[in-house]
C-alpha cells in the first residue's frame, strides 16, 4: 500500500435471513434505529451527521433479497458494534430470523492506483439531478455521455477528499453505458443509467457514488481480483492503451466515452458546516436525506451544481410567481416519515 495517502479502512457485513429481504434500505435503517438506540451506528444513519460526513459513512443495500450493510472510515466500529448483535429483524408486518453474517474489513480498498480498474453498476446510477439534467437535455449524444464520464471522476475526487486524501495524481475515467436515456428516480427529477466503468481509482464492493446512495442507488462492484494488484507508485501513460484493450461486452454497449483525465484541481471543493465537530446535535427517529451534491468543474461551465432540490441558476425565474385557483398549497415535506411504507413503495433490487 502506498504511503503516500491515509489508510481508509472499509467493511462490509453480508446479513444471511430465513426468508428473501423484500424491503427497502430507508425500512431497514429504521429497524436498526429502533434496535440499536443506543449504538453509535444510529447518527450515522438518521441523519446526524450530515454537516459533517457530505459523504455517508454507513451504508445499507437490499441486493437479490439479502441485505449489505457498508461502512468507510467512521463508519466501520459502528457497524463492527452491531454486527455480532444482530439475531432478529422486526419490520412489524414480518420478522426476519438472522442466521448468519459475512463480515469483510480492509485497510487498502479505497485508493488511487497506477491501473485502470473495471466495475459494474449492480443499481441504478442516479447521475443526473435537477441541474445537470437541465444541461444534459441541450448536449448531443457524444457531449452527453463525456458530460456523464465527467461527473463521475469529479464524484471520485470528491469522495477522495471526503476520506482525508488530496490526491496529487489526476483521476482517468470511462463509462461505457446501455443507454443515453436517463431513467426517471422518484420524485426528484433524477436521471439513472445502467452500466459500467473505469478508472485508475480501487473502491470497495457495493460502495455507492451518485445521488440516492442512502436509497442503494449507485451501487458498483469490481471487476477484477484485488489481491493481483501492487499499490505502489505508477506511471499513468499507459492506461489509455489499456482502456483500449480492455474487453467489453459489445452487446450491452450503446455509449462509450473518452478515456479522460480528471484534473483534481479544478474540482470544485464542497461547503461543510464551519466549526462543526463530530458529535451529533440531536438524534431524530427519522432517516433523513444525506445525499451530497454531484460536482461539477466550474471551469467547464458557466454556472456551479446547486441542491438537487433546487432550480438550476441558467434557468430563467420569473418576477412573481403565478397564482392557480383550486390548487392545494405544496405539502411542506420537512416532517416526512422517510422511513415509512408509504414513502417507499418502490423496491431497490438489483
């Protein structure tokens, strides 16, 4: 492992049931909550931590009916702690038997590296949302699919920066994709796509990137075996020979992007919390969003990513807003039970 960058340690517990999990990740983080009170695991999950980790720290997938719980930095001893508990899962309408878990913790998964890396998107990679969407509808199809492959190195840096790294190698990436059609995601005006991609960066098995990572959307798996690889210092003037030379199933493939380089410092740094430590203000028994913001380099286009709830800055707003007789006033979703069936009825599988 090289020196050169902080260890970040990564974990991942495979639960093994007595029947098929048919739940969703936000059902299932509210039954560890209720739980596990008193477990450090639960301000990694409701929200707590928000100003402080952009980047969640625990996280929960259901992945052909079994359910993955994932933790990087802070948020491995909090799923350690919980783990060997685990004997029963009360949904209310269904108990869950725990027969068993598969527990797999590493120091060297989540790193820069001098090859370039093949994974699979395993869900849906949430890409696009409110403002990228807006610029993504007005780009032909070969700016289209270098703008997705844009934003994904940018994630990479900036969840690279979220784990304590500067890196002083830039990130390559290619994403080769089934489809230039985004997929609606609920609510929120959100674009996904199926797919795969490369990049000179190691990152752990069912970690997500993208939007809706606290909802199990972006999950990825690796293509490759990590023990084959030597984390030392590299030449990177190889990797688009071997971009080119990497197999691919051809069938599934619609768009495939450049190899491009990523330069980390044009990506912009996001905003946290000034002053902010790390203890929680409040426990809330709602699971609230922790989403962060895909980033975007300021250098490419003329306005910064805003919230993804937000309207995007290029789009023109009107002076007043006009009024509709006979429309109910937009429900305030500040006090929403995220964690309730009604809020989830769409289940995220792979």
């Amino acid at each position: 492992m090289s020196s050169k960058y902080p260890e970040v340690r990564t974990i991942t517990v495979r639960i093994f049931t007595d029947k098929p999990v048919r739940k969703t990740p936000y059902q299932v983080k509210g039954v560890l909550m209720n739980q596990f009170p008193d477990e450090e695991i639960v301000p990694m999950l409701d929200g707590s931590y928000r100003q402080q980790f952009l980047y969640p720290r625990v996280q929960v997938k259901i992945l052909n009916e079994q359910i993955y719980i994932i933790g990087i930095g802070e948020g491995v001893e909090p799923i350690k702690s919980i783990a060997q508990k685990m004997d029963f899962m009360d949904f209310g309408n269904i108990t869950f038997q725990v027969l068993d878990n598969e527990l797999e913790e590493h120091g060297d998964r989540f790193q820069p590296v001098s090859k370039l890396i093949r994974y699979r998107f395993v869900t849906p990679w949430v890409a696009l949302n409110q403002t990228t969407g807006y610029r993504y509808r007005f780009l032909n199809n070969v700016d289209r699919v270098n703008f997705l492959n844009r934003l994904l190195g940018q994630n990479i840096v900036f969840m690279a920066r979220e784990m304590g790294m500067e890196l002083e190698e830039n990130i390559f990436t290619k994403v080769t994709l089934s489809s230039l059609f985004p997929r609606p995601v609920d609510e929120n005006n959100w674009g996904a796509f199926d797919g795969e991609f490369r990049a000179n960066f190691i990152l752990p098995n069912y970690l997500g990137i993208g939007n809706g990572i606290t909802r199990g959307y972006g999950t990825l798996f690796g293509l490759f075996n990590p023990e084959m690889f030597a984390f030392n210092e590299g030449d990177l003037q190889k990797l688009e020979d071997q971009a080119v030379k990497d197999d691919f199933d051809g069938e599934s493939a619609i768009a495939e992007s450049d190899l491009q380089e990523i330069d980390v410092d044009k990506v912009p740094r996001s905003k946290k919390v000034p002053g902010k430590d790390l203890m929680p203000s409040k426990r809330s028994k709602k699971v609230l969003s922790e989403e962060f913001e895909i980033e975007e380099d300021e250098m490419v286009y003329e306005t910064h990513v805003t919230k993804p709830d937000s309207e995007p800055k290029d789009k023109p707003i009107p002076s007043k807003p006009k009024k509709k007789r006979g429309r109910k006033p937009k429900k305030d979703t500040s006090d929403v039970n995220y964690n309730s069936e009604e809020y989830h009825k769409k289940q995220h599988s792979v």
